[in-house]
C-alpha cells in the first residue's frame, strides 16, 4: 500500500442534515486513525453546509486533509422545489419524490471517481457511501476499488430496516398484529404500530418499496458495513446484521471513537481493500 497521505477515500453521504453530520465525524476520525485523505462528495448546497462545518472548526491542519467536492443536481428538473438539496422542511410526499430524485447522482457520481482515478493514475482506495446510495457498489465495481456501506443508525435499526423493507413480513401476517422479520431469533417480534404508515402501507410496487427495496440490496453487495454503533454496546445486533447480510460490520462510535477501535477501523478499511471480500464490523 502506497504513503498513506497519499492514499484517498471518497465518501457519499445521503442529502440530510441527519445523514451528513455522522459523515462529518466519521471522516475527521478515518483521518485521525489511517492518515488517508477524504474527499466528500454532495451538491453544491450541501457543500456550502459542510463547508461551514469545517471552517467553524479549529483543527486547520485536519481540514487540509478533507475536501469537499461538488456534485450537479437540478431539483427542478425532478418535480421539486428549487434549490431543494435536502430532505430539510419537506413533507413526506416530497420526501419520497426526493428519494427518487438522488438516484440521479449516479452518473455524475461516476464521472467524479473516474476524475480521481485518471489524476492519481489509481482508483481511490475505496467509497464509503451512505445506505440510501447503495448503487455506489456497482460505481466502485466499476472502477476497480471496492464500496463500504455507512448506516447513521445502530446495527439493529440498521437489520430491523433492512429486514422489513427487503422482505415486507408484515404483509402475510394473517389476524395477528406482530409478526417476524428474517434475520431475527424467532423469539423476536415485532408490532404493526411500530412501522410509519408508509411502510405498514408498502406492498413492494409503491414508490417507497421500490427505492429502498433497490438501494438495500445494492448495499449488500459491499465490501463491508459500518454502524454507528459499539460492539460492546450492541454486540448481539451487530452479530445478527453480519449473518444477514453475509458481510462483516464493524460498529464504530465515529463521534467518541477510542485509540483501540481506531486500529480496529484501519483493520477493517485495510481488509476490504486488500482482500475485497465481504467484511461487516
């Protein structure tokens, strides 16, 4: 592996305040623990958000080491608002035209990487790109480096979510109001009211389905998965998420990460590069 500093990984966060501040975190942290440059990548509103992030900070020299770079998105050319970038004041309605709309980063996405790799003479070491681009997989497929799935929430949100929305068990469960969702113990259930109306509602041909259904499995795809998380915390979640998705996650705290799970993240980065081998922690 070459000079770490001259090493770089790209990342993908969703466009909501909810998904970029996780991001913000993990980046400063990937930094601190390997010394790989990180380049960030979202539209130019949402480039303007992180930026202000970052110059509020004091840490100048860390900057240096994270960039910030634009991707062109047009909301109005996909039924929304102007200058709608974020999932910010928008009704659910909205949200969902907006879910749909992201989809359309793909390419301009592909042609960023492909920038990378052309000026570096090498592909980036790897995408870390966040659960609702999980097309980002067949974007680093693509380009010969490998993606990491990034989910914001916990391993068992994270398996709970997977789960529902990949299988829909609620759908055939007969008079009962709890049901079983695949990658549980059996002991577990879940209840109807726990779902928001357009999950409880969703049938695998609505919009929702469509979008989550196609970014989830894509995600599945990865290298490897990381949480927001702790082992120590949620060791039973994370160990059901690796069984069901077949990968090795690794639960990391990126806002309050410890010297030791900063070596077990350089692990984890270094092991889905250098084996590209299904890996979630």
């Amino acid at each position: 592996m070459a000079s770490k500093s001259n090493e770089q990984i790209v990342m993908l966060p969703f466009l909501a305040h909810g998904h970029l501040i996780p991001f913000i975190a993990l980046a400063r942290q990937i930094h601190q623990a390997t010394g790989f440059r990180i380049s960030i990548a979202s539209t130019p509103l949402n480039i303007q958000y992180l930026s202000s992030t970052f110059n509020s900070s004091s840490d100048e020299p860390e900057n240096d080491h994270i960039t910030l770079l634009e991707l062109p998105f047009c909301s109005a050319d996909n039924g929304l608002p102007p200058n709608t970038e974020s999932t910010e004041n928008l009704s659910l309605d909205a949200i969902g035209k907006f879910l749909s709309a992201s989809q359309s980063l793909r390419a301009p996405f592909h042609s960023l990487v492909s920038d990378i790799s052309a000026k570096q003479g090498h592909p980036p070491l790897c995408i870390i790109s966040d659960v609702f681009f999980g097309w980002a997989s067949e974007v680093a497929n693509s380009l010969g480096t490998v993606n990491v799935t990034f989910s914001t929430g916990g391993a068992y949100g994270t398996l709970a979510y997977s789960s529902i929305w990949l299988n829909l068990p609620h759908r055939g469960r007969g008079d009962s109001d709890e049901f079983y969702s695949p990658g549980f113990p059996d002991r577990c259930r879940f209840h109807i009211t726990q779902l928001h109306h357009f999950l409880r509602n969703a049938d695998g041909t609505d919009s929702w389905s469509k979008f989550f259904q196609s970014q989830i499995s894509f995600s599945m795809q990865s290298a490897g998965w990381l949480c927001n998380t702790v082992e120590e915390f949620e060791p039973a979640g994370l160990e059901w998420l690796r069984e069901f998705s077949q990968t090795s996650c690794l639960g990391y705290r990126a806002s309050s990460a410890t010297n030791c799970a900063k070596e077990r993240f350089f692990f984890f980065i270094c092991s889905c590069i250098r084996y590209k081998h299904k890996t979630c922690w």
